[in-house]
C-alpha cells in the first residue's frame, strides 16, 4: 500500500498530554480504526462500550497488537473480531495518544496503580465482508451509522477530529 500515509490528519499536540504526569510509567500501543461500507448510502460500523458509570459509549473499534503483528494487521483484526466486518486499509487516520491508571489488582489501592501512556492507530478501511455482530465479549453493541452521523455519535473528541476528513479521504481512495 506504498503512499497511503499521505492521508494522515495530523492530531493537534498538547505539550501537557504528550509528557504526561512524572514518574515511571507503562506503554501501549493498540490499533483500529473506522470500517466504511460505500454500497449504496455510505455507512460505517462503530462498537459501544459501557464505562465506568454505566453509560454506553461509542467509539471506533480498536485492541492491541499480539505477537508479531504490525500495526495494520493488528488494526484489520480488531476491527473484524469487535465489528463483524472485514475490512482492508485505504488510508491511516492518524494516531491518539492518553494517558491512564490501571490497577494491578482489581480492587488494589492507588498505591498499587500503575500508570499507562497508550498510542492508538486509526485507520480507514472498505467494507470487504462479513455480518455486523457484537460476538466480541468486550462490545456492549455495534451499529451501522449513516457516515454523515458518525462524528456525532463517538464518544471521545480526539475520534471525531479523526473522523472529520473520511468523506474526502474516500473521495481520493475510491
């Protein structure tokens, strides 16, 4: 796929997120990104979660590199185990990155907890087959939204930045 990170929206850098707190801390890179559908009204299939509070969230589907994947096989497999649908890149959409506390222990104190600096991956790919479901354990539900509606319903600003410029990435890729 020679050329296709020419397409990359770059993510404004917050100096404050990018050093995150003091101290040593654990890194996680992980990869996905957004599976459109363009047959007919172009659609695109995004997960929920619940969080902590017990709301449901929805975000573009995403998990973690195993073995010795590359970060694009990685992010064709989450997105097929957590959506259903199959999918090949046409472009990268950028990368995220945040920073969080996990605890070792599930009820640990917070001297137990850990520190975390994650790098997301986004990408784009076309709908190559599959049936949505929500089989993945770790999927509370999956839609088809119409690609227009996309933006407003994810959850995290930084996803919806991401998303912004798919219509005229697809325009260029199709």
């Amino acid at each position: 796929m020679p050329g296709y990170y020419h397409n990359a929206v770059p993510r404004p850098r917050n100096r404050r997120r990018l050093a995150g707190p003091p101290g040593p801390h654990h890194e996680e890179t992980s990869a996905g990104g957004l599976v459109v559908d363009i047959a007919g009204a172009a659609r695109a299939a995004l997960i929920a979660r619940y969080d902590r509070d017990g709301r449901l969230r929805w975000s573009l589907p995403k998990g973690h590199i195993e073995g010795a994947e590359t970060i694009e096989e990685a992010a064709v497999r989450e997105v097929e185990e957590e959506t259903g649908i199959r999918g090949r890149i046409v472009a990268r959409l950028g990368s995220i990155d945040y920073w969080f506390s996990a605890s070792h222990a599930r009820h640990a104190p917070p001297s137990r907890d850990r520190r975390v600096h994650k790098t997301v991956h986004h990408h784009l790919l076309l709908a190559t087959g599959g049936v949505l479901s929500d089989t993945d354990p770790e999927v509370a539900e999956v839609a088809w939204v119409p690609l227009a509606e996309v933006a407003g319903r994810l959850a995290h600003a930084d996803e919806r930045r991401l998303v912004a410029h798919v219509p005229e990435i697809l325009v260029a890729v199709t």
